[in-house]
C-alpha cells in the first residue's frame, strides 16, 4: 500500500491534515472509504490513548484492495477558534468534512466513484446515515459501534452505569453530574434553539448542539435508504449497550435485505479484546496497545467488496 499525505478542505476555513491510503499497483479504479469519528476531538488515526482504529482499518483494508481516507477531525485541529465562531453544532464538527472527503476521493482517478462507502465510528456512526443524505452520497455504509439514542441519552445511559460501578468516587461524581445534567436537558426539545444555545454544557459547547443532532435521528434516515448498511458492534463494549443498541437495530431493520450484522463476542468499544467491564476503569480499558483484529476487518472487506460487485484480493 501507499500512503499519501492530503489535506480535507484545502482552501477552506479550515482546513485538515489527512492520509490517503491506496492498495500497491492498483491495476484498475479500486473502491474507498471515508473514517468518520466517535465523539470529541480526534485526530487522523482516531487515536484513544495506545489504539489507533481508523490506522488499523486503513492498513487492513488496502491490503485487500480498498483505499481510505483518514484526517484530523476539525475539533481536534481548530478547536478554540471554532468555539470563537460561536454556537456549535455536528454540521460544523463533523457532516461539512465527511463531505469534502467524499468528494476529495471521488475525484481521484484511481478510486472508482461509484464504489466510496462510509465507515462511522461511535457517534460517527450515529451521523453516517444523515452524513450520507446530507451530501456525502455514499455506495453504502458502516456502522461500527453507533446506536439510534440521541447523544443526551447515551449520555445518561453511561452515567447510570459509572453510579452503579465498584469505583465509590467515580459514582459520586456521576451522581452530582447526571443531577446536574438531567435539570439541563429536560425541556430541552421544549426551549427555543436561542435559549439552548444560552445554556452551557462543557467545554465551551451549549445545549443548541444536542437538540440539533437530536433532531436528526439517524433512524430516520435508515428508514428511508435502500443502500446497503453493515452494522457492526463488540459483545463488551461499554460505550454503547449490546441489548438496547446492536438487539435494538436488530428489532427495526432486521427484516430489511439490505441490512447486515455483525456482532464480536468479547470485543470493545475499539473492536479490541475487552479487558475490563466496568466503565469507570476505560482509562485503563485504553491505555494497553492492542489492534484491530483479522475477522473485523475481513468482514468489513468482503462486505464492502461484494457490495461492490468485487472479489477479495
């Protein structure tokens, strides 16, 4: 494989250092994928502290004939002057830069534009499907790790979780934020979008960014495509639950051909080897270098391959 460094939104506002990633003597135009992150600031790799998913992916894929784009994602790279622009939302964060990669690869003449799908990570993948609708125009998509709740409500979910963990102090504290948080947002789809852009969350973001992307639930727009969508998800991760999140995608779109699924007995929320089972130890959970193993990958290269009218190399 080759990798090439390039740059998502080159002459933009803001602009993003990313790698290109292309399978050695393509002989033809090969299919690609666009890596959109989970939440907070990421760079290229997606790095969590000794993993790196998307650089795994990256190399794993080209050597089965697939390229990939990876970049900084922009609040990783130009965090505090987005926050200078004032109130911000998942359009700005994330959906404006999958795009442009979208488009970056479909431009280049060894990768086949008809054949570009979306691997969305974590909340990436909970954007995906609206990443897609909204001018992304993908071959079909990867859910790895998402969920169809609304960030606040995973959100919650995690911190009920941290108040029932062994940890005394980190229950604690996940008791006076989920307090905190839970008068927050109760009226939150209620209040006008100027009044949750007056209250404040963390880190210089409001309330206006969890009602937007709140309404924009990502099943409604699974309802509605008839592209092909491989859901994807580890048994121990503890990000997103495997019986309200994997069983709940299951329930709606289980029937439907177009859909796929993949669940990793005793993989996390990386699609790594779990190691622990309590979420207030994922500082630890992350902190020991493992990576992405060879039945996640293979599966995600035979499904995009014969979604592509392709054989594995």
């Amino acid at each position: 494989m080759t990798e090439e460094k390039i740059i998502v939104g080159e002459g933009t506002e803001f602009p993003l250092n990313g790698i290109l990633t292309v399978p050695e003597n393509c002989g033809k135009k090969v299919p690609a994928v666009v890596f959109v992150h989970g939440s907070g600031s990421s760079n290229m790799d997606e790095k969590v502290m000794k993993l790196t998913p998307f650089k795994d992916l990256a190399k794993g894929l080209a050597k089965r004939g697939i390229a990939s784009v990876r970049y900084d994602k922009r609040s990783f790279a130009h965090g505090r002057k987005m926050l200078k622009k004032g109130s911000l939302t998942v359009r700005e964060e994330v959906i404006e830069d999958a795009v442009l990669a979208s488009k970056l690869l479909k431009k280049d003449s060894r990768i086949d534009p008809e054949k570009v799908f979306i691997i969305g990570h974590s909340m990436g993948a909970m954007l995906a499907p609206r990443i897609d609708a909204e001018g992304g125009d993908f071959c079909g998509l990867i859910l790895m790790a998402g969920t169809l709740d609304t960030l606040e409500e995973v959100l919650f979910r995690q911190l009920e979780e941290m108040k029932n963990g062994k940890s005394k102090i980190m229950a604690w504290v996940a008791s006076m934020q989920d307090k905190k948080f839970r008068k927050s947002f109760e009226d939150l789809y209620e209040i006008s979008d100027e009044e949750a852009k007056k209250r404040k969350y963390a880190g210089g973001v409001d309330l206006y960014y969890f009602k937007e992307m709140g309404g924009h639930r990502a099943a409604e727009y699974l309802e509605k495509t008839e592209k092909p969508v491989l859901i994807m998800q580890g048994s121990r991760d503890l990000q997103v639950d495997f019986e309200k999140d994997f069983v709940g995608y299951k329930r709606l779109f289980g029937e439907r051909k177009n859909f796929s699924f993949r669940l990793y007995e005793g993989l996390n929320h990386c699609f790594v080897p779990a190691l622990y089972d309590d979420i207030s130890k994922a500082t630890k959970e992350f902190s020991v270098e493992r990576h992405i193993g060879e039945e996640v990958i293979s599966d995600i290269a035979g499904w995009i391959l014969e979604n592509s009218g392709e054989t594995e190399k």
